[in-house]
C-alpha cells in the first residue's frame, strides 16, 4: 500500500513535476511575445481591422480607401519588425521544443501516465471488493427470506447495486482517463502558444491519434461501423471457401482488376445518389435511368445497322464518325437523364412530394416507356473501337476507367469537405428549415 501512495500522484503533485516545464518554457514563450508584440500581433490586429472597414457600410469608397491606405502602411511596418524577429523567434521556438522533447515525457508525462495506472488497479479492486461485499450481504439477505415476491425485490435491489457499483468504476475510469489526456495535452497546449496554432506534421498526427484513443468508444465504433465490419467479414470469408470449393484462387490480379473495371462505373452512379441522400433524399430511379441512357448509347454506337428498332423505326449511325457517334451518345444521355430528373425534381419542390414517390414513379415510367419503344428487344454491341478509345487499358492490363472512379472520388470528396458549397448540402440535409432561416 506504501509504494501505491508513492505511484499515485496527488493534485499538488502532479502540478510540482510540472513547474520546472512551465518555468522554462513559460520564460521563452514571454521572449516570444515581446517579440511578437509589434510584429506577428499587430499584423493580425491590422488585418482584422482592414477586413472590418471593408464589411463597414456606413464608410464611403473613399473613407474606406483613406483608412485602408494608412492601415497598409502599419502593416508594412508590422511586417518588416517580423520578418527582422522571425530567426530569433525560430531559435527560441526550437529551444523550447528541444527541451519539451528532452523533459516533458521523463521528467512529468511518464509518472503521470503511471499513477494513472495505479489509480485504474485501485478502482478496479475497489469495483471487485464492492461487488463481493455486495454479493455476501445478498447471500445472506436470501437465506432469510422464503416469500417469492420477497426474494425476487431482493435479487432486483442486489441487481441495481452491483450496476451503481459498476457506473462508479465507470466514472473513475473515465476520470483517471480525463487526467492522462490532460497530461498529453498540456504539451501541445505549450507548443500551441510557441508556433501559433501551427503544428508539424507529426503533431498534428500525434494528437489526432490521441483524441481517437480518447474518445473511442467500443459500442458506438460498432454501431457506426459495423455493416462495414460484417462486410469485410463476408469477403474474407469467400475469399477462403471459394478456393477450397471451385479448386481455384479467388484474389488474382486479373479477377481483382475486373471487379474494379466493373465498380467504376457505379461508382459515378453512387457519388450523384450520395450526393442526394445528403440533401435527405433519394433517387430509386437511378437504375432505370441507366439503362435508359444504355440503350441510346447503344443505339447510336451500335455496329452497323441497329438490330431492333425504336417506336418502330430502325436506326443507323454508321455513316457519322466514330468520334461524333461517342460525344452524340453523350449528349443524347444526359439530355434524357435531365429531363426525367427534372420531371421528379419539381414534383418534388412544387407539390412536397416525398423523393421516394416521384422516383419511384419516375422509375416506374422510363421502364415502361423503354420496354414500350423497343418492345423489349435486345439490341447487339457496339464499335469495338469506341471502349479501347474511351477507356484504354495501360500497359494492356490496367483499365483507366478506376483511375477516373478514383478521381471522381477524390473532387466529390474535396466538394463536400472543403467547399462551401458542401457545408451547405450537410447543412440542408441535417435541417432544412435551420438552413433556410440561416439563409443557405
């Protein structure tokens, strides 16, 4: 019991180990800020006051002009005080970190980190010891009892004192974890105020690590991820019992780059509809959409003579070029495609229908209206040259068309992220209403 008083820091402490770290870097960081003081600060009071004239309605053009103008010389002046402190200030910014380096973990984190330890065994025993003495005054409240109805309040009071127990080990543990991520913290906090908010590329790793670790909680990863994990689990799961039962591998790098090949495409399909289900709609009608596009595709690319007819009327392409034939194609898709989109968008936005419904209708509608026009005829392929040239394969094997899958992910990734425009499709999605109000 002696060495757990020894291991497990106190408040005070924790705060001495602490001091000599504060003392010296708190001396640089006091350098720094004078240093600062008529340089990095005032240029950043400088900029905020010329952003604050030129949102100014009151000012005249040339009241703001006068003002900016005055405002720009101090801010050459701030610049060139910092840009005459910027070694110094680098040179003591390195000695601080030099020394939280070679200080901060031995001489304050590490002995945090292990009374931390120790106060987690405590509560734990502490947990365990309840529990017993809670099941021993069970026991013993049991064997006097012999009324049914007696024994089950009984077995439901012992039932809620082991949970109360159970909570409070809950909150030791959440708070020794509170303390030891205040202890990692406390270090950036320092270099926070050193490099102003302006963290290398490891820091800025490290912390983000730490902040998963801190908040990581095994349900909620679970309830978040697991259609992703069930997934995984399935595909590993074929990936062993197809060889054992066709005798053949599964993961070969041809049959992997033709599932790829075969994704892409849907790919650009399940960006538009995410794009839709951020918004807190839907498209059912996406599938139909496609093979609508499909067949006219078809049909202007179709080699030779089409072998099934539209409304009765056959058509041929054959005398236009290859390279026209592809971008009519085009056209003629995505003319389509709008048109029925449209047709389900304003029902939507003039009459509040719900995007299920018109979507399914939509749907509904261009599958009757294809099989109709083409009486469910099949039509043959298309120029064989067109897929080679729209989609050409490196070296033969690669087929470019996952780099442009990649890519359509990575700009819908950034649109949605990085953009205002994307906030705006969360914001919209999330409530509609708040984002009218907020004037989105």
């Amino acid at each position: 019991m002696a060495s757990e008083k020894t291991i497990i820091l106190t408040a005070e402490q924790e705060e001495k180990l602490r001091q000599p770290i504060d003392e010296y870097v708190g001396g640089i960081q006091s350098k720094i800020d004078a240093l600062r003081v008529d340089g990095v600060d005032k240029i950043v009071e400088i900029q905020n006051a010329i952003d604050g004239i030129k949102r100014d309605r009151i000012l005249s053009k040339q009241g703001k002009q006068t003002k900016i103008a005055a405002l720009t010389k101090s801010l050459q002046k701030a610049k060139a005080v910092e840009k005459k402190n910027k070694a110094e200030i680098s040179k003591l910014i390195s000695d601080a970190e030099s020394y939280l380096n070679s200080h901060f973990n031995t001489d304050y984190y590490q002995a945090v980190k292990a009374s931390c330890q120790q106060e987690k065994l405590q509560a734990q025993a502490k947990y365990q010891q309840s529990v017993a003495e809670l099941t021993k005054e069970h026991q013993a409240a049991l064997s006097k009892l012999s009324d049914p109805h007696e024994i089950k309040d009984e077995k439901y009071v012992h039932k809620n004192r082991l949970f109360d127990a159970k909570m409070q080990r809950a909150q030791a543990f959440q708070s020794i974890k509170d303390r030891q991520h205040a202890a990692f913290d406390y270090r950036y906090h320092l270099i926070d105020m050193l490099r102003m908010s302006k963290f290398t590329a490891g820091e800025a790793v490290a912390q983000r690590w730490e902040n998963y670790r801190y908040t990581f909680n095994r349900r909620d990863f679970f309830l978040r991820n697991g259609l992703y994990i069930a997934i995984i689990v399935i595909f590993i799961a074929l990936c062993i019992i197809t060889p054992i039962v066709k005798g053949v591998p599964l993961l070969t790098v041809n049959n992997v780059l033709n599932i790829l090949q075969q994704a892409s495409p849907r790919m650009f399909l399940a960006l538009g509809v995410a794009g839709l289900i951020l918004l807190a709609g839907t498209d059912l009608s996406i599938g139909r959409m496609v093979g609508m596009g499909m067949t006219a595709a078809t049909i202007i690319m179709h080699q030779g003579p089409n072998t099934g007819s539209v409304f009765g009327h056959i058509f041929d392409f054959t005398g236009m070029p290859v390279l026209v034939r592809v971008l009519l194609a085009l056209v003629v898709c995505i003319i389509l495609c709008t048109i029925f989109t449209a047709i389900a968008g304003f029902f939507t936005a003039k009459f509040k229908m719900h995007p299920f419904i018109s979507t399914m209708a939509n749907m509904l509608v261009i599958f009757g209206l294809v099989t109709y026009s083409t009486k469910g005829v099949s039509f043959g392929a298309i120029e064989s040259t067109i897929p080679e040239m729209i989609i050409p394969k490196i070296n033969n094997s690669f087929p470019t068309i996952i780099l442009w899958a990649v890519a359509a992910v990575a700009i819908v990734w950034f649109i949605w992220n990085k953009t205002t425009f994307g906030k705006n499709l969360f914001a919209v999605g999330g409530n509609a209403e708040a984002a009218a109000v907020s004037g989105i």
